[in-house]
C-alpha cells in the first residue's frame, strides 16, 4: 500500500492511495501501529481523496485504529470518501461512529470546534 503523511498544526494527515483490500488492509493496520507509537500526541486526519474501494477488513482496521486513539486521548477523523465508500459506511451503521468531512478544507475549518 502506497501512502504520503503530511502534518499541519498538531494534526497528523494520512493519505492512503489505491484500492484497500484484506492484504493492502494488513500494511494499513501496520502503519496506523507505528503512527500511533511515533505520533502519539497527534489528531489523526485519514484523507481517502486517492483510495479506490474500501473492503470490509480495510473498515474494521480503521475502526481498530480509531478504538487505539481513543484510548490515547487522540481522535481519528475521516474526509473525502467517494460515493460507494460513503454508501457501505451509511449502510454498515459506522456513519455515526466518525466525524467524516466532505475535505480536508472542511475539517481544518471546523478544527477549533472537533478537537
């Protein structure tokens, strides 16, 4: 799996690209590891902008992710999911277990209120 990391004002900004499957999931899971033990003291921003489909495996990696923050005292943010992701999320129940936006200009303006 391919990604890029970015920060901006204490907010670690993940960029996964390609389609995240049972095996893509697995490096997924991996890195989301080490985000957590290197940048413990960040908000994580997951931007989904360059991702194709997301598999069932791929959401409960996202999901475990979010539980592993939270754990932190850190949250885990979502933006620019296509139409299909957005669709399995509503359909699945997880819609309301995320702050998702529409971009990442849309969580960096309402940062001051969500962290």
């Amino acid at each position: 799996m391919n990604y890029k990391i970015d920060y901006d004002n204490n907010s670690l900004i993940l960029y996964p690209t390609g389609r995240i499957d049972v095996i893509s999931a697995r490096e997924l899971d991996k890195e989301m590891e080490e985000i957590s033990a290197d940048f413990g003291n960040f908000d994580v921003l997951i931007n989904f902008e360059n991702s194709g489909l997301i598999s069932s495996t791929g959401f409960a990696v996202i999901l475990n992710f979010q539980r592993r923050r939270r754990e932190e005292n850190r949250k885990v943010f979502l933006s620019n999911f296509s139409k299909e992701n957005l669709r399995i999320i509503d359909l699945t129940g997880i819609y309301n277990l995320f702050q998702i936006f529409n971009d990442e200009s849309d969580f960096f303006k309402s940062k001051d209120t969500v962290c």
